[in-house]
C-alpha cells in the first residue's frame, strides 16, 4: 500500500504511525519482536524504520522492514539517506528494498559519518534530499522497465515522503519546496514539543508554496536521558515543565506525567489542523500505547495477519 493518499486524508480520520529502528544485536532483535506486536496490535496506519548513518544498518533496517511486511498487514515506509554515498549506490540499495516490497520511502540527505575529520562528499555522490526524491523515482523507473510484464499489478505507485523541520528557517522553507517540485508526496516533521510552532511553521510553509502534508513527529518517552539527547541532536529545546515533571524516582508517577504531556500535545496538533501524529517510540511500547489509550482515537482494522508463530519467526532474508 502506497502513503500518500492516506496522509493526504483519504481515510477520513487522523493517521498514526511509529518510527522504529532496526536491532543492533541479536538479544536486541528478539526483545523488539516481543514489543513490535504489541505496538501493531495497535494498529498504526504505518511504521517507518530508521536507516543508519553511511547506511551502517542496511541489512537489519531490511530485516525489520521485510518482517513487518510479511507478517503484519501495515505498510512499512523505508528511510534511505544518501550522504556519501555515489548515485550507483543509492539506485542498487533503492533497487534492494523496493525488491523486498517497500513502496513507501522516506528521502533524507542524512549526516556525515561523526567524528570523521577526513571524510569528503562522493565525487558522484547525491548531494541533497531534493536530489534523492528525483533518484528514487528514477530507480523505480528503471526497475520496472527491467521487470516488464513481471511487476504485479497491485503493486502500487511509489510514495515518497521527506523531512520537514518547524524550527527552520526561510532556507529550510526553500529546501522543503524543492523536494516537493521533484515529487516528494508529504513531509514527516522534526520532532516538536508545541502545537503552536508546529502551526506557525504549516502557515509559513503554505505562504512558501508548499502545499504536501505536513505530518508532526512527538517524541513519546518518559526518559529525561533520551529527552535530552533529542535536543542535543535536533536543537529543540525540551520545555523546562515537562522535564520538571519528570524528575521524580516514582516510575508510574513518571509514566503518567508524560502521557499527559504527550496527549495535550497531540490533541493540540490535530486541533491545529495536523493530518496526523508520528510517533517517535524509541522501539518502546509501553509509553505509545498509554497516549494511544488517552487519545482514544479511531483506528484502521486489525492489521495482524499472521500467527503468533510465524511472527516469532523472525524477518525474511
């Protein structure tokens, strides 16, 4: 199932999804098969899954995305990056999950390697997301030109999301307005901690031409470490209350405080006209599933088709 008409509206309900990322270890990757059933018994319109920096988890990001499309009826939308990489490169990786069944692609420039002083851009490389959008679209071209009558005819169009950043300036604004001209279908946001940045920024977007979704990511944890590290990281200030709230060794108490938090958020973004939320989940089920009870809001069928079995089976290779 291709995104785009989804997060555009077509269900005539909000959207939710998760951000996931791919296990780093073997005892990782069996205590995120426990919590992945539990978060899809949730029934999220999709999950992305996050792509390592130089593609440092290309083979479990494919692992995650092919489990979930093989065991579970929910649409799985790939990050790709392309920093440092050549144009060849980006083509036969694309060309890798679009053959594992990704119709759904999340176009990122990505970072350079950290801490890498030496490091210099591809001579061929793909330089901006911009870029990206318009390569993938290419490699899907091509790939359906070498599969002729072989391509099945539910397939579905490619849906290319990008990313789009509310604490930016008018040169992320310009940014976001080219990769929607080369054919970007919707924007998954930065993570935002306030209902009314994330309406500033959708007006100042659409007085910039720019006219795709604009889907808002919420962080949902109640961990003050992995909060501090996302402002470190984006340079989007944690507000000072919530951090307060939770400053407390009294776990439940702790849990609560953020899903009020959370959901007064969420309800503020959809009430700002949000076409849906993204939620960031750390690969933790707990936090996501309390804000999901709190929102109560309508969802999707039951997209579990697998057995219990075959789910614990682990991804196809």
């Amino acid at each position: 199932m291709t995104l785009a008409p989804l997060v555009a509206g077509a269900a005539g309900r909000p959207v939710l999804s998760f951000e996931l990322f791919p296990p780093r270890s073997e005892s990782a990757r069996e205590g995120l098969w426990r919590k992945l059933s539990d978060l899809l018994a949730a029934r999220p319109d999709f999950v992305s899954v996050t792509f390592g920096a130089a593609g440092a988890t290309r083979g479990p990001s494919r692992d995650l995305l092919a489990h979930v499309l093989r065991t579970t009826a929910v649409p799985a939308m790939a990050h790709l990056t392309c920093v440092g990489s050549s144009r060849r490169e980006v083509v036969d990786l694309a060309s890798e999950f679009l053959d594992a069944g990704v119709r759904n692609v999340l176009a990122l420039r990505g970072d350079p390697p950290a801490g890498d002083a030496g490091w210099t851009p591809h001579p061929d490389g793909v330089a901006t997301a911009r870029d990206l959008v318009e390569l993938l679209q290419v490699a899907d071209r091509r790939r359906a030109a070498l599969r002729g009558a072989r391509v099945p005819v539910d397939e579905g169009p490619l849906s290319l999301a990008v990313a789009a950043f509310p604490r930016g300036g008018e040169g992320e604004l310009a940014a976001l307005r080219a990769k929607q001209d080369a054919g970007a279908d919707f924007a998954v946001c930065q993570v935002t901690f306030s209902a009314g940045e994330y309406a500033a920024f959708v007006r100042r977007a659409r007085a910039a031409g720019v006219r795709i979704p604009l889907l808002p990511g919420v962080a949902v944890t109640d961990c003050t470490r992995r909060l501090g590290r996302i402002g470190e990281l984006t340079g989007v200030p944690v507000p000072v209350p919530l951090l307060a709230a939770l400053d407390t060794d009294d776990a439940p108490r702790r849990r609560r405080a953020a899903t009020a938090f959370t959901a007064g958020l969420a309800r503020g973004l959809l009430d700002a006209g949000a076409p849906g939320v993204h939620l960031y989940t750390f690969n933790a089920a707990e936090p996501a599933l309390d804000l999901l009870d709190d929102l109560d809001l309508p969802r999707s069928l039951d997209p579990i088709r697998a057995s219990t079995a075959a789910a614990a089976g682990g991804p196809a290779r």
